[in-house]
C-alpha cells in the first residue's frame, strides 16, 4: 500500500517538476507574459520526489531476503536499464536536436527532467541496496554511524526550500567529514563471506558495471549542466546527488576490492559448510532410524570425501572389517600391520599421521594415512583409516577436521545405539504388557456367588506378571473345587510355572481325586518341568455344598484362615504338607495329607499368599505377620468380601509404610 | 546376603548372614555347588545370623535334596530364629529326614552322622 502511494506521489512530484521546469523555460524565453513562480516550490517538489522514491525503495528493500546476489543483480539491472535510456536520449539529441525549432528548448528541458528522474531513482535505489548490505551483521556503533550519515542527507533535503544564496552558505557541509564517514561506512562488508565462490564473481562484474554507469551519468549531467540553452534550476546540482554519487562510488570500489581479495579463502569457506553440512548429515541419519551400519557407511563416505582420500576403511574394534572403500580386505592387513608397526596407540592417542609409512616406489601404493579410533562411552568400539597415495596427504587441519568429525560420529553411533537399546526395551514392555493380559485371563477375578458360597479373589504380581495362582472349579451341581499356589520367586519364570499350575488343575480337577491325590499327581507332573531350584506351595479344598463339608489338602502353603461363625473364633489350618516339587518321587505321597470340616452358613475362610504376610515394615523391617491377619479377620469378619480385602491391603500398606508391596500378593476369600 | 564358610573338624560349615532374596539366592547356590564340587560330603548350614529366606532362597537347599539322596552329600540346617523357622516348616520341610533342621551346632552333627549309618 504504502509502495503504491510512494510510486503515485514520486510521479506527480516528478510531472510537477517538470511543469516547473517547462513555467521556468517560458519564462525565460518570454520575461514578462509568464508568471513568476516562488522559488520554494523547487524545493518542495523536488524533495517530495526524492522521499518519495526512497520511501518506495526502503519499502520494496525490507520484503526482500538477504540473498545479496538478488540485491545487486537488482541494482545492476537498474543501472543498465537507467544507462540505456539515458544513452538514447543523448543520442536522440545529438541526431535529431540539431534543429533550431521553438519546441527544441522544451523538449530538452523534458529530457533533462527524464535524465535526473532516472539518475535519481537508480542513486536512492542504490543508496538503499547498499544500506541493506552495511548494516548486514553490523554492530551498534555503525548503526549509529549510519543514522548520523542520514540524518546529514536530511539536513541538505531541508537546504533545498531555501534559495541558492542561502543553500550554498549554510546547507555545504563540511564533504570531507562526510567522506570520512562514507569510507568508515564502506568497510563494512560483512555479507561478502557469504557469498560462494561464483557469486563473487558475478557480483564483481554487476559492481563494475555499476560503476561504469555512474561515471556515465556523472559525466553525462555535466554535458547536460554545461548545455547552458536552457533554464535551468537545482537538480543535479543538489549536494544531496553529488553525496549520493560519491557514497555509492566508494561502496561499490570497497566491495569490488573485498570481494577480489575473498575470492581465494571462498573455497575453504565453501568447505566449512560442506562439513557441516555432512555433520548434519550424519545426525539426521539416526533420526531415520537407519541401521548401525549405515551410520558406519556415511560417517565413512563422509570422512572420505572431507580428506579427499584415496581408499579408506573402517572396521570394529575386534579387527573385523566393516567397510572397505577402494581396497581388498587383505590389503587391509598388511596395511593394519604396518600402522601399528608405526606406533598407532588405539587406546590412548585420538589420532596419528605418518608420513612414508610404506617406502615402495609402485604406483597406486598407499604413502600417507590417517588412523582414527572411535570412542564412545568411554570404550574403544573401532577404527577409522583414511589412505592416500601422495606421501604426506594428510594436513593437520584434515586431522583436525576429522577429530571433530569422528567425535561427531561418535556421539551419533552411541545415540544410535541407546535409540536401538530404548527400542529393545519398549518391545520387551510391549511383550510383558502382552503376558500380563494372557495371565489375568488366567485368573478369574472379582466376586463370584453360586448360592452355596460366596467368592471374592484378588491378585497382584509385583511386577507385570507373577506366580501367584488361584482358580475355581465346578466339579458337579453340588461339588466345587478351589485352588491357591504360590510359585516361588517372581517374575517371568514364575509366570510360566503359574500358568504350568493351572494347566496342571484343569486337568487334575475332572479327574474327582481326593486332595491330597490331588496334590500327589500334581507333584508328579511338575517333578519334570519345574527348574531345580523352584517349588510351588499350593492349597487344594473341595467343597461338598450337599453335605456342607470341605476336604483340603496343603501343599506347604500359608495355612488357611478359618473363620467360625458358631463359636466366633479364627484359626489356621496347619495340616501337615509339603511344597510341590521339591520331593521330586514317590515318597512325596508320605508327606501329605487331607483333612475334612464341616462348615455352617456365615463362616468365612481366608487364602492368602506369603506376600502379604512377608510384607515388612519400612522402618523396623518388622513383617506383617500371621498374628497379625489372625487379628484382622477377628475384627473384620463381618463386612462383605469386598470390603475385608480392601481393609486388610489397607491395613498391610499403613503397615509397611510404603506404596507398593515388593511381592506378588492374593488373596481368596470364601463366605458360606 | 554374605556367607562364609569353613572346615571344621571333617564338617564343611557354611554360615549365611543377613537377608537371602532373589539375587543373593543365586550366590548361595555357587556356594553350595562349590562344596559339592569339592567333595564336602558333611554340609552344615550355620542360620544363626540368617534373618530372611525368600522362597528362592529355600529353593537353593531343596534343590540339593536330590544328591543328599543320592548319597553324594549330607545337609543340616542349624541356628534358625523363630520367623525363618516357620518358613521352613510352613513349606513342610521339617518332615524332611534327609535334610534335618535343628536347634544347635553339636545336634546338627549328630544328625548328619545318624543319616551316615543309615546308610
């Protein structure tokens, strides 16, 4: 918006100022028929014009990026542009104006406004293409250096409303302190580094061209100014045109010179950000999740193009060779034999040059390497070696870059490694969540009530799966059969060898054995598969809702908790018993036995695993006890199932004074 | 869990101090193949200073029931307080005639040597 105001105003500003010329031509020729217009008006519309188009080109410079090839390939198309025109009006004159016609003067006076218009635009074009380019990563100082060189530029704007009596006495400023400034102004050419090797040249050739074509228009106005046939007024002879002129001289010499002496250090540049584009390269080659392999292929592909090498490879720290570039695998050992030969330290030094480490005189030979080791987490996981045929192929600087980029590398493989480790790990997660859901539907949770008795069971492996088990069977309409174990240990194992126990109780079950029969096969079956070190304890109860009795075998497990309604007391069951598997014959059937109760309606009993009995105090290390649960059920009898598990796991982290229970933990409770 | 152990008057002693869990379990057990591998055949297992067995702990001397069946070895456990002792009797391996517990030392060895003319 503001563009297209400034353009508007810079055309009007611009026709008035040639009207004015055109009033002062008539003027001239006819003294007294033409009005005489006040002089100020020169200034307004003259400085009109040129805020106008700065402002256009202040505006159109602050849309543009900081590409500086773009900016002066803009001014160097301007200044041809502006050249040409000029060019041709000068011819058109020099041909064509030769007649002494009444029109000939206007006409002139018509291109003399042309001329200043584009000399105008093309210096204030350039007068802000060069701002863009000083104050580019310009410190504070030059900033308000440049503000200074402005608000100086503003001053002589103000001098134009005044006639040329008072212009010249008190609006020339002192040009040498403004030469000075341009010249401190003119060093900063920070955009220069920036540019490649080509643009350089290129911006070269356009500045010169620049330059070219502000010798033509200085000397151009002059030819114009020495025309002395026309009126003329201030315009080119404004001091803020020659300031303008003479800044973008000196600008545009400064950056030809810079740019001529960057031209050599622009290669090393180009380099630089080579590296750091391959270092970035490199990074990103993780985050593709690439395979280590390939991180081992780029860092040395990368490597190999950063020296400028001739064969290289890369192998593992127990000498097996990764990559080969440029070289069979037995070269390789020859090669390696010689570089320790030479004294490589792959423990200690990060890097070794030789020089001539091979004396053969054959072509093709390997005359200079570069050994680098690979060090991440402290631990030497390989080597590097870059090989060249000229002897002495390796700078210090390429070892230094190669130091850094090894480091790189390094940091790149162990983050990819720790990136495959958290991988591993979140599928182990992923599998044990797997066999937590497979265990819980091995365990039939919550309440169950089948009008004989009531159920309520609950399990909680330490961590995602454990050896706790319980499970419940309806034999026939009246008989029911229910099961608690306790593998011992936690964990994975334990899991396989719960769910070892309840293929082994859907089994036993059908078959309508006494429990301590029960118990007897079922030691048999886990004699074979349980590892020697591990045993189960197990109760077995089978419950005779016709005739209100319970057998019940213990397999060295928690003795039951028994609840008696009719004489309102709790007791254990300490039936003599011994834990599965770990009498692996025969004999076991001697240390087992089952015992019978009759129960009432109301009594309740209590299966429970050691995990809550072994749950210890934080501070005393005190266990939680069966004294304790004795205590506890005397207490609790009478709330619903629910309710005694919710008091009692309760009860048992108020006791341990921690949050968690480091041990699987059931609990199985039957109402009659 | 530490454990030490050493010969007595033709006794190999191994005394088990402090908690023995999951993990100390497995270090038990080395011991315990040691002196199998050794040829310690009168194994006496001082539980004065055992103040927890975990069931993978129990495991470890189970486990041996075998060769002590086998004739290869001779176990007695001694010294244990009152928790562990229940542990162990809980489990049923009090009945364990192969593996006797008991109260001190000197019936520890008087055991072991009864299951020798047994045999």
């Amino acid at each position: 918006m503001i563009k297209r105001y400034a353009t508007a105003s810079a055309i009007v500003s611009w026709l008035l100022l040639v009207f004015l010329g055109m009033v002062k031509q008539y003027h001239s020729t006819q003294p007294l028929l033409a009005p005489s217009l006040p002089d100020f008006l020169n200034g307004l519309f003259l400085n009109a014009f040129l805020l106008s188009v700065y402002l256009f080109a202040f505006r159109k410079l602050a849309e543009m990026e900081d590409d500086f090839s773009v900016l002066l390939w803009r001014v160097f198309v301007l200044a041809m542009v502006s050249t040409i025109v000029s060019g041709l009006l000068s011819l058109y004159l020099y041909f064509a104006g030769k007649d002494d016609q009444p029109w000939e003067l206007y006409l002139r006076t018509l291109f003399y406004h042309i001329e200043f218009g584009l000399l105008a635009v093309f210096l204030i074009y350039i007068f802000t293409t060069f701002k863009k380019l000083i104050l580019f990563e310009a410190n504070t100082w030059v900033h308000h250096l440049w503000l200074v060189f402005e608000v100086a530029l503003f001053l002589i704007l103000v001098g134009h409303f005044f006639s040329d009596a008072y212009y010249e006495k008190y609006f020339r400023l002192p040009l040498g302190v403004l030469a000075i400034v341009i010249l401190i102004l003119s060093v900063n050419v920070r955009w220069i580094p920036y540019l490649q090797f080509n643009q350089k040249l290129q911006s070269v050739f356009q500045l010169a061209v620049v330059l070219f074509c502000l010798v033509y228009f200085t000397a151009n106005t002059y030819s114009f100014l020495a025309q002395g046939e026309f009126a003329k007024y201030r315009l080119f002879d404004s001091y803020y045109i020659y300031i303008l002129l003479v800044f973008s001289f000196i600008y545009a010499v400064v950056s030809i010179l810079f740019l001529l002496f960057n031209l050599p250090t622009s290669s090393e540049f180009e380099r630089k950000f080579r590296e750091v584009d391959l270092f970035q390269r490199l990074s990103d080659s993780i985050l593709e999740s690439r395979s280590e392999h390939e991180v081992y292929s780029i860092l040395l592909e990368s490597s190999f193009v950063l020296v400028k090498g001739d064969a290289a490879w890369l192998e593992a720290n127990d000498g097996e060779i990764l990559i080969c570039k440029n070289i069979e695998e037995n070269q390789v050992n020859e090669l390696r034999e010689a570089l320790y030969k030479e004294g490589y330290d792959n423990q200690e030094t990060k890097k070794v040059t030789f020089k001539k480490f091979l004396k053969s005189r054959k072509k093709g030979e390997f005359r200079s390497v570069l050994a680098a080791p690979m060090i991440t987490d402290r631990k030497l996981i390989g080597h590097l070696i870059l090989l060249k045929n000229q002897q002495s192929g390796f700078s210090h600087k390429a070892m230094s870059t190669i130091n850094t980029f090894m480091a790189q590398a390094s940091i790149t493989i162990h983050n990819f490694k720790l990136l495959n480790q958290l991988v591993d790990n979140q599928r182990l997660q992923n599998e044990l969540q797997i066999a937590k859901g497979v265990q819980n539907r091995l365990l039939p949770e919550g309440t169950l009530s089948n009008g004989h008795f009531e159920i309520f069971a609950k399990s909680q492996p330490a961590t995602e799966v454990g050896g706790d088990y319980y499970d419940f069977f309806k034999i026939s309409e009246k008989k029911y059969a229910v099961i608690i174990a306790d593998v011992a240990g936690k964990g994975i194992s334990a899991a396989f060898n719960m769910a070892q126990m309840k293929g082994i109780f859907q089994t036993l079950v059908r078959m309508n054995l006494n429990p301590d029969q029960f118990l007897v096969y079922a030691n048999a079956a886990l004699s074979n598969c349980l590892e020697r070190t591990a045993f189960i304890t197990a109760s077995y109860y089978y419950i005779d809702a016709e005739y209100h009795k319970v057998y019940f075998s213990r397999a060295g497990h928690c003795p039951t908790l028994y609840y008696s309604k009719a004489t309102d007391t709790v007791k254990f069951f300490e039936n003599k018993g011994l834990g599965l598997g770990i009498i692996r014959n025969d004999s076991y059937a001697n240390y087992v036995e089952y015992d019978i109760f009759e129960y009432r309606e109301g009594d309740i009993m209590l299966l429970y695993t050691d995990g809550l009995i072994e749950s210890k105090n934080k501070v005393t290390g005190e266990q939680f006890g069966f004294d304790r649960l004795k205590v506890f059920l005397e207490a609790h009898h009478h709330l619903p199932l629910e309710e005694i598990y919710q008091t009692l796991l309760a009860q048992a982290y108020q006791f341990s004074g921690e949050t968690y229970i480091d041990d699987d933990y059931t609990l199985l409770l039957i109402k009659f | 869990m530490e454990v030490k152990t050493f010969d007595e008057n033709g006794y190999h002693i191994i005394a088990v101090y402090g908690d023995v869990d999951a993990s100390s379990s497995l270090q038990l057990d080395n011991v315990l193949q040691e002196a199998v591998d050794n040829q310690k055949q009168k194994i006496l297992v001082d539980c004065t200073h055992l103040e927890y067995i975990s069931s993978p702990g129990i495991g470890v001397f189970t486990s041996r029931l075998e060769d002590c069946e086998k004739g290869l070895i001779r176990i007695a456990l001694y010294g244990m307080n009152e928790n562990t002792l229940k542990v162990f009797k809980i489990l049923g391996l009090d009945q364990l005639e192969l593996m006797p517990i008991v109260d001190t030392k000197e019936e520890a060895k008087s055991r072991i040597n009864d299951l020798q003319e047994d045999r």
